[in-house]
C-alpha cells in the first residue's frame, strides 16, 4: 500500500517534471522576438553624434552598442531627413544625416509601423526610435562612408 | 628615338585620362541578399535589405557591405543562434564583404537596354575568412537602372561557421543557398 502510494507519488512528479521540461523547451524554439517599440530606449543621440562616435572609435562602439545575440542597443535618434526610400521589402527607409556630416543614420521602417513615416517630409528634423545594426565607417572597397543602420524604426517624435 | 618615346608616353597618358573621365561608379542602396537552408529537418530562411553595393561600369568592379544582424529570421532562437559567436559572431565581425570584378565586361553593355550574363570574380569575406569566389550574374540593364542579380552556394565549413553540437548542426544544411539583388 505505502509502496504503491510512492510509485504513484513519483510518477506524478515525473510527469509534471517532463510538462515543465517540455515547456522550457517549446517557449525556447517559439520565443517571440524582441519588440523594440515596446521595450526601453537604451540611448539618446543626434546622428551626428552617433556618426561621430563611430568614426572616431569604431571597436570601442560595437562593444558599447552591438550584441552577441543579435538583440543589440535600442536608439533614439534625432536628426535632419535627407533622404526617403523604400526597399525591396516595400518598407520605407529614412536616411537621417547633417549636411556638414559624412555620414548618416538609415533607418528602416517595419511595414506595420510605416503609417508613422507616410507623413515625413524631406528637410524635417524628427526623432527615430528603432535597433540599431551597424555602424558608421569609411569603406576603401566601396569608396564611400556607410550609414548607421538602425530597423525596426518608428517615429518618436516630430 | 626620343620623339618615339615622347609620343608613347602622350599616347599612355591620354589612355589614362580617357579611362579615368570615363570611370563611372554607380552606388545601390536597394538591396535584397537572401540564404535558404534545406535539410530533411527544416528549412531555413532569412533575408537583409540594408546591403550597400558599388558597380563602376567602365572597369567592372563590384563591391558589396553586408550587414550581419540585418539578417531577419522568423524564430527568435534562429536570429540569437544566427549572430552567436559559435556561428557568425557578428558583434565582432558585423560586416561581410564582397569585392570583385566582371570578367567578362565586354559582353556587357550598359549603354544599350538588355540582359546580360556576366562572371563575377571576386574575394568573398564572412567571418573575418577570406575566399576567392568565381559566380555567374544577370544584370540587366533599363534605361538608366541597372539591376544585378545572382544565385549562388556558399560552404560554411570555407569560412569556419559550424555548430559542433546540438539542434543547430543537425538543422541547418552544410552548403546554403544565397540570393542577391541590387538596383543601382
């Protein structure tokens, strides 16, 4: 009697045990990704301060603003529009850039939240909130200077 | 004899000149790089549009920048897996590179509206390794745009991306597909 009370104990355990272990792992395969308008504004810049900061020190930035995981720095960016494209992807693209700089912010607006950027004109100094991917640097193969990319943008302020 | 020489360094010298008044770089910033994985497990897709691409028509260079964390997945897991320093680590390495040059440029013609095959020799870098590469290309040429587009297989193990262990190196294919597009 008291035997079979702990066999019987023991496989509830097991049993839930293999439900919690089974869990873990399927929230593991289907976690959401990150939602970056969502989550907290890690720094603030004008681009050309960001621009600046990268071509000044481009290892010392990847460090700061770059992670292991793909989930890097969520920036808010303010600046000039300079330029207002579209992908391949049809998501709208607005390159944030001083015309004393030589370098600018690109910033990639995902197509649930392009309403926000329908309105933006060129000229405009706005504020772009979105996760940053890579920096600022002078190219020698390509004979120009890279952007800052930042996606997953949404305008924060006009 | 030194009017022969005279003549010969005139004639370099406008050569150069010539070449150079005609040297015509045009840049892309609508880019479309995508890679397929197959194996009997999954398939495995992701795509970058944030690529910067240079073409100079009169020498046939061809530069791409690719930016690695702009490589979107549908899993979340796949995207940290994806940047993780056991496989492309791009926090350190957050840029890959082409840099290459169409052989064949003179079957190309990017005054007149067409379609064109051209060979793209070059030197391909992922991961901080550097590989020659020798791939097949259409550009297609309309009026003043010019599309480029390619399809090709790279080997991981070439530029030392592997999983040793687990989910990863069973579900993710050894030769991966790559699609690019540019329009300059």
């Amino acid at each position: 009697m008291k035997r079979k009370k702990i066999i019987q104990i023991s496989l509830t355990l097991l049993v839930l045990g293999l439900i919690a272990a089974g869990s873990i792992v399927y929230y593991q395969f289907n976690q959401p990704h990150r939602n970056i308008q969502e989550s907290k504004t890690d720094f603030s810049f004008s681009s050309s301060q960001i621009v600046k900061e990268y071509l000044a020190n481009p290892e010392g930035a990847n460090e700061k603003y770059l992670d292991e995981e793909g989930n890097s720095k969520i920036l808010e960016i303010s600046g000039i529009v300079a330029e207002i494209s579209e992908d391949f992807n049809k998501q709208k693209v607005i390159l944030l850039k001083s015309v004393s700089d030589n370098a600018g912010v690109s910033c990639t607006f995902t197509p649930e939240i392009n309403v926000s950027a329908n309105q933006i004109k060129i000229g405009e100094t706005i504020t772009v909130k979105g996760v940053i991917r890579s920096g600022a640097s002078y190219d020698k193969d390509l004979e120009m200077y890279e952007n800052v990319i930042m996606e997953k943008c949404s305008v924060v302020s006009k | 004899m030194r009017n022969s020489i005279v003549k010969i360094v005139s004639v370099l010298v406008l050569l150069v000149a010539t070449t150079t008044s005609f040297a015509q770089k045009v840049v892309s910033q609508k880019t479309s790089i995508s890679f397929f994985s197959h194996t009997p497990i999954e398939d495995i897709k992701s795509s970058n549009f944030k690529s910067v691409s240079t073409l100079d028509t009169s020498t046939g260079d061809v530069v791409f920048s690719v930016p690695m964390q702009s490589f979107e997945f549908e899993k979340e897991l796949m995207q940290k897996h994806f940047n993780s320093s056991d496989f492309l680590d791009t926090k350190k390495e957050p840029k890959s590179k082409l840099v290459g040059k169409i052989t064949n440029l003179s079957q190309v013609n990017f005054k007149k509206d067409g379609t064109y095959n051209a060979e793209v020799s070059g030197e391909l870098t992922i991961k901080g390794t550097t590989k020659t590469i020798s791939e097949k290309a259409t550009i297609i040429v309309k009026g003043s745009t010019i599309i480029l587009k390619s399809k090709f297989y790279i080997v991981l193990a070439d530029y030392g991306i592997a999983f040793k262990k687990g989910k990863p190196s069973t579900n993710i294919a050894k030769i991966i597909e790559v699609t690019v597009e540019a329009e300059y």
